[in-house]
C-alpha cells in the first residue's frame, strides 16, 4: 500500500508540474529562443487568456477528486488512513497552488482617496 501511495504523490507532483509547465508555453522552453518580439507578445497574450485558466479549472477537479477520494478511503469498511491521508495532502497541495494562481492573477485597484 506504501508503494501505492507514492506513486500517488509522485504522479500528482507530475502532473501539476506538467500544468504549470503547458501553462507557460513556449515560455521557459527551448524553443523561447526562436521567437521574435512580436511572437513573444501574442503567446504571452494568449497564455493569460487560455492556458492559465484551463490550468485553473483543472486543478479545481483535481482538488475536489482528491478531496472526494480521501473521505472514501476513510469511510469504507475497509479504511486505509494512510491511503485516505496521501489523498488529502494531494488535495490540500491542488487547492494551495490553484489559490496561489488565483491571487496572482489578481490585479491591485488603488484606492480611490
């Protein structure tokens, strides 16, 4: 079960790396070399607009499918605590980096004195 559990956590660990990285496209990668100015201008464009919030959505699932798939390995006849605990701290993690890209997708309103 130990083994189960983490290959749990390195996959979860993947595969949000794996969105934060698709999320930031062509940025960060090899290819960031080859674009001119203009290119460079219409990816960062299109990033914010798309990639950032199917990123978003995502890790919203994949904390509710955590979250869902802990309180069912707690509850069952058969309950592993340390299975349901792996599942919970994979949750925890999805919720903590989805409010981190909330809050700094945010802008700051100055205040109006």
């Amino acid at each position: 079960m130990l083994v189960k559990a983490i290959l749990v956590v390195l996959m979860t660990g993947a595969g949000l790396a794996a969105m934060i990285w698709v999320a930031n496209w062509p940025f960060n990668t090899p290819w960031e070399q080859n674009l001119t100015a203009e290119q460079r201008r219409i990816h960062a464009a299109h990033n914010r607009r798309h990639h950032r919030a199917a990123a978003r959505a995502m890790l919203l699932v994949l904390a509710v499918a955590f979250g869902t798939a802990s309180v069912t390995l707690v509850s069952g006849p058969d309950g592993d605590r340390f299975a349901a605990l792996v599942m919970g701290v994979c949750s925890v993690v999805c919720a903590g980096v989805f409010g981190a890209l909330m809050t700094r997708g945010r802008r700051r309103r100055s205040s109006r004195r």
